[in-house]
C-alpha cells in the first residue's frame, strides 16, 4: 500500500490538539478521562519515559526491520490496536476507519465486545484477521455465542479483559452525563452544534449503537434501563473457571489482557493461556496502582521465556513503542494515539498515525543500531 503521511502533524501531540479542536468536549474528555484523579493514567506515560536506551555508533549496522512474528504471524510493525470501547461516540466510523487501517499496515486490531462495529464487520474488513476482545458476560449461554461468532469470522486470537472487574469512578464522564446516544443536556448539544464536521459525520454514519452486542439487547431499551441491561449483562471479575471455559472452546491463540502481578501470571499460564498483556485499562480503572512498565519488566525476566508478553497502557509513540520492547514486551498496543488521529484527520487518521508511529521506531532503531525488534533489550540502559 501507499502508506499517507499528513505533514501538518507530525507527531501525536499535534494529532491530539486538532482531535481537541474537532471533537465535542464531552466526546474529548471520554477519550482523554482516567479515573478519580488520574495519577495512574500521567504515571504510565510518565515513567515508560523513564527508560533509556543505550546507542552503539561504531558497529556494523546493515539496517533495521521493523517486522515482528507474533503467534506464528508476521506483522508489518511491533504493535497494534488496543480495544477501545465506544469509538464511533468519539469519531463517527472510528472503528471502521481503524480495522481497515490496520489491516492495510499489516498490524493487529483488537476489537471491543462494545465498540460501535460488529465482529462481522471488522471481520470483513480485515479479511478475518483481527483479534476479539471479551467483556466475560454474566451468562454462559451469551459468551459461548460471542466465542463462537468470533471463531466463525476467522479471527486468530481471543483477549480475555481481566481489569475491569467493576465500573470505574470517572468523574469526567459522570459530569457529561456519558451514554449512547450522549445525554441531550445543553451543554452538550452546544457542544455538538459548535463542532458541525464531527456533528453531520455523526448524522450520516448513524447513531452508534453496540453493534456486536446489538442482537441481544431487547428492543425499545431507553437509555436508562439500556444501561441496566449493559450492567447486568458482563462480569468482570474473572476466574480459574471461567479461564478454563473459555480455553476449552476457543481453539485459537488466547490472550488475558490486564494482569500485573506474578501470582497471576502464574496462574494464567498454568490455565493455558498464550500471552498476556500487561495493562491497568488506560489508566481508567485503578487510580492507586503501578504504571504498566515496571510491572511488565518484573515479569518479563520471571516468565519472558515461559508466555508471550505484551503492554497496553501509556504507550504513546515510536520512542514509547521501543522504551517497552527494551523492557521486556514483545509487543505493543496504543488506543488514545490512533483515536487522535482519527479525531484529527477522520477517514484518514489511521492510515496517517500507522505510517508515522512507523517511521518513529525505524529512527529510533537506526539511532541505537538495532537490526531487530527482538534486539531492543540489548540496548536497555538498566
């Protein structure tokens, strides 16, 4: 493909003040929100920061690939698409506008149980290539029916969320009075009415809805007991039962996205999970917890020959992508930084943001001269 690069904005900070500016506020801060206070949301990105990287200049050096095997498949570029809930509320289509994206790059795309796209698709659009994330609903007879729509659609891997156990406390989200459709308060139609692309992409596109979960949502649901019905249909907390159930029926690669601690890293691999993605939510569930970085570097030297490793969570960009692959991840998965480039460019945010954080990590690579991307933890500066 021919990848598009939009030199107005060359990085994801310019790509986030144009989302800014073209997004309604109450769509912004849902994208931008942590919890509580966000201390933990400014920590992820704050301390993968922290890491250095050490360059050698008088090597041989005949070059860098950024091209990473993953679950027997070759991607294009070390890190994916993290599951984001509610994207076409943030950029109309924004789910669509990342799968296909992704798929023309060549890298993952994990899809939420409550974006704005059905499995079918994103199954369509990425040819059966994209990855399924599972909220664990409350009823077997309901995560037996997603499983199975995912594994009908060709998808390779499942990722089971385990850190959402509850609901967070956003306070952001509970003064804009957040739903689908977005709570009809002034404040918020003004914000509509002042931000005319996103309000008339949003018209055309249809109101989001989500589609995955759409055929089992009763009809004529107000959006009161809607929600209701979304609470009292998933449970977050997993268990070595519901684990082992789901490994039992899904036969492709499956992946716990969330865990942070030893104890459950054992047990997850002890269970017959493949790979673990080492996540705190974006920071929107644990206000009181560790960044994702330093969990996954203890890890990573207890089971980084045992389980595929993977971080989600305060990555940012091309230095970020490299900071976590020094220490320890095989791979990495970023949501706020594509969702702003959609919110800055629309249809074609994705292509843009893919294209750039790629060539920020091949720079990254040609300044340390690291041939691989299994290199990077040659060059940890520890």
């Amino acid at each position: 493909m021919s990848d598009s690069f939009n030199s107005q904005y060359p990085s994801i900070e310019h790509l986030r003040e144009r989302a800014r500016q073209r997004m309604p506020r109450f769509a912004f801060e849902y994208l931008e929100g942590g919890c509580f206070s966000e201390i933990n949301l400014r920590r992820n990105t704050d301390e993968i920061r922290e890491v250095q990287l050490k360059p050698w200049y008088l090597n041989d050096y005949p070059g860098s690939d950024l091209r990473t095997e993953l679950f027997g498949k070759t991607y294009d570029a070390p890190f994916g698409v993290s599951p984001i809930g509610l994207q076409g509320l943030m950029w109309p289509r924004a789910t669509e506008i990342l799968a296909k994206a992704a798929h023309q790059h060549n890298i993952p795309f994990i899809l939420s149980t409550v974006a704005t796209a059905s499995i079918e698709t994103v199954a369509e659009l990425t040819e059966g290539n994209a990855w399924f994330q599972l909220y664990h609903p409350t009823e077997d007879d309901l995560r037996n029916k997603l499983i199975d729509r995912a594994a009908d659609a060709g998808f390779p891997t499942l990722v089971i969320l385990a850190d959402t156990p509850t609901f967070a406390y956003r306070p952001k989200e509970i003064k804009n009075g957040l739903s689908i459709p977005p709570q009809m308060s002034v404040r918020n139609v003004i914000q509509m009415m002042t931000h005319p692309t996103w309000s008339f992409s949003q018209l055309f596109a249809g109101a989001p809805e989500f589609k995955t979960m759409k055929p089992y949502i009763p009809d004529g649901l107000n959006m009161k007991h809607l929600g209701l019905f979304m609470n009292k249909t998933f449970s977050g907390r997993l268990s070595s039962d519901k684990i082992s159930a789901i490994r039992d029926r899904w036969k492709g690669k499956l992946v716990i996205k969330g865990v942070v601690n030893a104890e459950d890293a054992e047990k997850a691999i002890g269970l017959g999970v493949d790979g673990i993605i080492v996540s705190n939510h974006g920071g929107r569930q644990l206000d009181v917890g560790q960044s994702t970085i330093k969990p996954l570097t203890a890890l990573a030297k207890e089971f980084g020959d045992r389980t595929t490793l993977m971080l989600d969570s305060g990555v940012r960009n091309g230095p970020d992508v490299a900071c976590a692959l020094a220490s320890g991840a095989k791979f990495a998965f970023m949501g706020r930084s594509f969702m702003y480039g959609v919110g800055a460019l629309g249809e074609a945010g994705g292509d843009h943001t893919m294209t750039m954080l790629k060539r920020q990590l091949q720079q990254v690579m040609e300044q340390v001269a690291c041939e691989k991307v299994s290199d990077f933890p040659k060059h940890l500066l520890s």
